[in-house]
C-alpha cells in the first residue's frame, strides 16, 4: 500500500492577514505636525505684518557696548483709531504724537536684564530744541530725535527701537485674555477714563490702558505710573510667551497677530532680535531673574519753562549709565 505524499507547504492556503492600520497613531503624527506647522507660521506671518521704520539718527552716535540695549516707546498716537475705538479708550483725539512711556530694556552678555523706565517730563536736553520735557522730542522729531535725545543724556547706544500704541496695546492685553492685577487701593482718573475698585481684578485691553496711563489720581504723579507700567509689561510678557498661549492654537494666533499690528520697529531689527526682545520681557516679569527700577530721581517738582518737570539725581543717573555700558547689571536693584 503506498504512502501518502507529503503536501508541499507552498500549496496550502492560509488565511489572509489584513494589515493592521494604526489610526490613532497617524492622527497623533497628524496633530504633531500641524502644530509645528503652527509654531513655525504664525511668527512668519506675523512678522509681515510689523511696520518697520528708520529710527536711528545720522551723525555720530555713541560707541556700541556688550549686550544689547532696546528702546521701547508707548506712544499715544491715535492714528489709525475709529471714532468709536477712540471713545472706547478714552484717549481723545488729539493730534500728533507723543511718548506716555519710554523705557530701556538692557540684555547683558551675562547677568540680570534690566528694565529701566525713564520719566516722560525728564528734564533733559533735546538736539535743536534747547532743554524741555524728555517726551518732547518725540513730538518735534520722531524715533530718531528721541533716540539722539537719550543717547546724549545717557552715553548709551540704543541697539534696536520698540513702539507700541494706544490702540494695539488693548489688543495685545485682550489677545492674552486680560491681565490679573492687584490695587492696594481703589483707583478713578477720568482722564484715564477708569474707575477700578480696590483688590485683584482681570483687567482687559480697555482697562488695562486706562490703568498704566493713570497719573492725576496717583500721590506718586508719573513716578507711580511708571511703576505700573512696568508691572503691566512683564505681566503680559509672562502671558503671552506662556505655554497655555503657545498649545492654544487660537490664542497663539490672536497674541502673534495682535503683537505684529501694533508693534513699530527699527528698519535693522530680525526676528531673532525680536525674539530676544520677547525673551528678555519675560525675564523682568513677576518672578523672573530681572531687575527693574527708575532712573534715579532728585526732583519730581522742578520749575522750568515747559513746566513742572523731574529733575534726575546726576550722580546716581551717571552710575546706572555706566553700570550698563559696562554691562555690569549684576549690581542693580530694582526699586
């Protein structure tokens, strides 16, 4: 009887295996890449958006120093502002422009940043105009008169020029959902068209504009609203480079948008140099490893022809200055 051949493996049928197609795997992979899709166009499409200006005056200007030094100017301009955005925030509709905040950002090589808040009725001399409040050549001159003004008093070399507006910097607040602050006491200034109540509150972009331009009501005048400004910043810094901005898809787009439309620019500034800038801000937020201080005052009640104006300390002014040309910022202390 014969044997049953053995069946070739290679004729018989198996069952089909159906690939295993991993869904959640691809829609995660998906998701990722739609993110740093985000990350990477937003900021470029932002960045078309910034107008860019020639701020920096001809001539000779003062050798450069280690770290970067910024200007960052508040303007009040109301250009560009509807009726109805005018009345909403309270700024009138004066022509022209001027400078409710100016401020120097200074990012050493090594070291603490600084926040320095210059007093916008500063006695100082201005290029071609003689002495007058330090806001003033802004007005006769523009970014470049004001950069040569603060060059002069101060020794410095502004590396890179900031401007914010009345209109944008609403915006800005409103982008990152408002901003917590705390009043030690009720504040009303219906110049500043605010009427806030004492204690922690979330401000939005109207009120928070109100707030930091606040100075008729404050015992401290312009000296007290430098110190909220400058406490406004680095709490909106803090938000809009935090993660619940950068995750949020929306808010991500609203913060870089609503940053672009109302930031003005110097013609020489990159976006590494912006971003430097953002990262800097941040630093001298809440907590963070910055100092922040006014230049030293000895006056708040100087009589000049333009006014009463601040006079500044020489000897402690001339100390700041040279500690940040020398880039030496390890010794300041905010106040």
């Amino acid at each position: 009887m014969s044997q049953p051949q053995p069946i070739d493996p290679r004729y018989v049928s198996r069952p089909v295996r159906k690939k295993r197609r991993n869904w959640f795997g691809r829609l995660i992979g998906l998701i990722v890449l739609l993110f740093l899709l985000m990350l990477i166009c937003v900021p470029l499409y932002a960045w078309s958006r910034i107008d860019k200006v020639d701020a920096f005056p001809a001539g000779q200007r003062p050798a450069e120093t280690p770290g970067t030094t910024y200007l960052m100017v508040g303007s009040d301009s109301r250009e560009g502002l509807s009726a109805a955005e005018k009345k909403k925030l309270g700024t009138g509709s004066s022509a022209g422009q001027r400078t409710d905040t100016i401020m120097l950002l200074h990012v050493p090589e090594s070291g603490p940043t600084a926040l320095i808040s210059i007093p916008r009725d500063s006695y100082v001399a201005i290029p071609g105009h003689g002495k007058n409040k330090i806001n003033a050549a802004f007005s006769f001159g523009g970014p470049k008169l004001l950069i040569q003004t603060i060059e002069g008093v101060t020794g410095l070399h502004v590396d890179h020029y900031v401007e914010v507006g009345f209109g944008g910097f609403a915006s800005i607040i409103d982008s990152v959902g408002g901003v917590q602050m705390c009043l030690p006491k009720a504040m009303k200034d219906q110049k500043a068209h605010i009427n806030l109540p004492k204690g922690c509150q979330k401000l939005d972009g109207t009120k928070a504009l109100g707030y930091v331009r606040a100075r008729y009501s404050d015992p401290l005048g312009d000296l007290g609203r430098v110190q909220r400004q400058r406490e406004m910043i680095g709490a909106v810094a803090d938000k809009a480079v935090s993660p619940k901005t950068v995750l949020n898809p929306l808010r991500y787009y609203k913060v870089g948008t609503a940053s672009a439309d109302a930031l003005t620019i110097d013609n020489d500034m990159g976006p590494f140099d912006l971003f430097k800038f953002a990262k800097a801000m941040k630093a001298v937020a809440g907590g963070g490893n910055g100092v922040t201080l006014t230049v030293p005052i000895s006056d708040t009640n100087l009589s000049t022809p333009a006014g009463s104006a601040v006079k500044w300390d020489t000897a402690k002014a001339k100390a700041l200055f040279q500690a940040l040309k020398e880039d030496k910022t390890s010794g300041l202390k905010s106040s």
